[in-house]
C-alpha cells in the first residue's frame, strides 16, 4: 500500500513538473507555441502505441509465470471439472481475442497515424462486414452462455434418488454453525426468535418440533463423507454472508429471512488432498513463509507448521471479523464420518 502510494505521488509530482514547464513554454514570447500535432508527434505517438501493446503483452505473461500458480489446484468435487473446464473455456476463448483485437487496435493506430495530405481508407456503409462483425460474437457468446447454463443446472440439480446428507450452515457475524438433520435426515424448523441462549438453542430451534430433536449442531468443524452426496441449507441471522467452499468449487450467498442450498459430491478425502502435489507445493511456501515470520505466528498463538484442511470461508465482506469468518471442513470415510457423528450430543440431548 505504502508503495502504491508513493508511485501515486511521484507519478502526481511528475505531471506538476511538466505541466510547469509547459507554461513557462508559453509565457516566452516569439517561440512555436502551436497546439496542432506535426508529423513528427504523430509518428513518435504511432511507436508509442507500439510500445504500450508490449507493456500488455509482458504483463499478461509475466503475471501468469508469477501468480499463475496461485489458482485452486485439484478439484475435490463431482461437479469440479465441469466447473473448472467452463473457466478454463472461458479464458481461452477472452485470452485469444484479446491478443489479436489489441495487436490489431495498436497496429491500425500507427498505420494510419496523421501525415499530411493522408487519407486514410474508410468504409461508409458495409452490408457485408457488419454482418460478419455481428454474427461471429453473437454465435461465440450464445454458445459459451449455453453451455454455462447447462454446467449450472447440472452443477444446482439435487434429485431425491442422490439421498443427500442434509447439512445446515449457520451465518451469523462473524462464525459458521452446521447443523446436521440427524437420523431422520430432515432439519427441524427453526427461527431467530426462538433463539434461548440460557438453554444451549444458539441456532432458534422450534423445541415442539420433533424433527429437530436427532439434529445435532457442530459449532467447530464440519465432517462428511468421501462419495456421498451433502445437501447444504444455509440461513443467515444478521446481514447477507456467502457460504464458500473453494476446493469443492461451491458458493451460495446465506440470505436474512430466507433458505439457500448448494449440493456437491466430495470426492477427495481430507488425507488423500494432503498428498496432492500441488498442495504439498503450496504448503511447502506457507509454511517457508511462516517459518521466516515465527515470531509473530508464535505471538498471536498459532503453529508455525500447518497442515492442509478443506475451509468454509465467508465470502461477502459483512463486516469487520470478516476476514477471519471460517470453518475447518474433514472430508474422510463414511465410517469415519459415522463415528465421528455417533460423538456428537443431539439437540434433544443437549437441552437436558
Ligand atoms: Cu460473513
């Protein structure tokens, strides 16, 4: 940021000076003051463009040797490689026209940069290349919207025959809640005014309501099972969060007043992710990077080495522990997952 700043200012400074030499350029008597372009100025404005044409193609490539590694890595979800062929469709197709479109902009402005007595060659009125200027992008984008929208509706279809484990997730400023529906794998009902802090119901829980009384809530981590397919159902107490899942490709935004659902097949399991290639890179530099600021990990009491775990992170900037607004996710096997469920109390339970 300080850096930013400093170049803004330079920058500022910069355009002070010339702006100040041009007037005293004008205040002289007897010198060319004339505003209008010669040849000259239009040829060296010609190059320019031709110059700042490499400054975006040095860029474009630069960022993607530097950051290109940040991206996501291993889908771990069903759905994950249809939604990371649509990006990578997408940023081919956006990747290839703007390479041709900004080399031809630059291009014909330096061919037909002013010259005296030039003229440069232009169409009125053309039936023909209107007609291929307009059918090209119209066939290109209805196809990458259909097929967007066929990935989506795929991607958003829950049908009765998956038998999805129904997980609630809970917003509020500034944690996560899942509430799992239990044996009877349906959620009882539930609302904010029904929340009683005194008796342990953090989530408002209808306590007449039998379907509620096998949920169990988990207010630390969320565990489901590799291969099954989990229903999530989110809610918001206070202001509009949004439920993002990133390894698992998933984002629903959690709604005051409302219910959202997103559902998705895990199909790595926490310990198989922590093999992954690229997670291992990736958590080679964090744990470099922390390694080389110890002290201050030490000071705001964390580990210095971490070890992978999927994440539930807020995704809408709702307020000022925003950023910290995030829940560890395990994904292992259905026994595993069993096991860990049978050592959880139930709401039924834990109002005794
Ligand atoms: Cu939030």
């Amino acid at each position: 940021m300080t850096a930013l700043l400093t170049i803004i200012v330079l920058v500022l400074v910069a355009i002070a000076i010339w702006q100040m030499t041009k007037i005293f350029e004008l205040s002289q008597p007897n010198t060319d003051n004339s505003q209008i372009a010669s040849d000259k100025d239009n040829k060296l404005n010609g190059y320019l463009m031709f110059g700042f044409l490499a400054f975006i193609y040095v860029l474009t490539i630069y960022s993607l040797w530097k950051w290109g590694g940040v991206v996501l890595g291993t889908p771990a979800s069903e759905h994950g490689k249809d939604y990371d062929n649509l990006m990578l469709i997408s940023l081919v197709l956006i990747f290839i026209v703007q390479f041709i479109t900004q080399a031809l902009l630059h291009y014909f402005a330096y061919k037909y940069r002013g010259e005296k007595g030039k003229k440069a060659l232009f169409f009125a009125d053309n039936d023909k290349l209107e007609f291929i200027w307009t059918i090209i992008p119209v066939i290109v984008l209805a196809a990458l919207i259909l097929y967007g929208l066929y990935t989506w509706t795929t991607v958003m279809d829950v049908s009765e025959d998956d038998d999805p484990i129904v997980i609630e997730l809970y917003a509020q400023q500034f944690n996560w809640k899942a509430r799992y529906a239990g044996q009877d794998n349906v959620l009882g009902d539930a609302n904010v005014r029904l929340i009683d802090m005194d008796k342990a119901n953090i989530l408002g829980l209808d306590e007449s309501d039998p379907n509620g009384q096998d949920d169990i809530i988990s207010t630390t981590e969320i565990h489901i099972p590799v291969g099954r397919k989990v229903l999530f159902k989110m809610r918001s107490q206070d202001v509009l969060h949004s439920a993002y899942m990133p390894h698992f490709r998933a984002q629903m935004n959690c709604v005051p007043g409302m219910i959202t659902q997103f559902a998705f097949t895990p199909t790595v399991t926490t310990e198989e992710m922590r093999q992954d290639p690229g997670i291992v890179e990736k958590y080679k530099n964090i744990n470099k990077l922390r390694a080389e600021n110890a002290q201050e990990v030490l000071d705001r009491g964390q580990e210095v080495n971490v070890e992978f775990d999927y994440i539930l992170l807020c995704n809408k900037i709702c307020g000022k522990s925003h950023y910290n607004m995030q829940m560890k996710i395990v994904v292992e096997t259905e026994e595993e997952y069993k096991e860990w469920l049978s050592q959880q109390k139930t709401f039924g339970e834990s109002l005794q």
